[in-house]
C-alpha cells in the first residue's frame, strides 16, 4: 500500500450535512453555529497538504462521525 490511512470514528450525534461539505472544502473556512472558524480542522488541513494528503469527514446528523486521513507512504518510494 503507498498510503497510510488513519481513521478515527465514533458513536456520537454526527453532523449536519452542509457543515460537513464546508469540512472537505478544499479551501474556505468551516464556520461553527456561532460563526467562528474551526481552527483545530484549519490547522489539520494545512499539515496535511503539507504532507500531499488527504481529509476526509463523514457523518450524519444521528450518527456517528468518520475521519480519515490519507498521506503517502515515502517509506515504501
């Protein structure tokens, strides 16, 4: 495999859809109820293209939320 997977899940409520597209924007803030930027995914995203990765959210209101990140692997080059 020439990328490493991390994926992080639980059981909580989930998320609304449309927050959860402005989360996989490639670029834009994600804004909370409040209307403050999520700093914490801003700063995930930034490392992770650092890196050439990906992430990902999914989750649905009621559900649980899945993230994966995807990063290639330079051990196996």
């Amino acid at each position: 495999n020439n990328t490493l997977d991390i994926v992080n899940t639980d059981d909580g409520c989930g998320m609304k859809a449309n927050l959860v597209q402005q989360l996989n924007a490639l670029s834009g803030k994600s804004l909370t109820i409040e209307g403050h930027e999520h700093f914490g995914v801003r700063g995930m995203k930034e490392r992770i293209r650092l890196l050439n990765g990906t992430l990902e959210f999914n989750s649905m209101e009621g559900e649980g939320t899945v993230v994966k990140i995807s990063v290639p692997n330079k051990s196996n080059e």
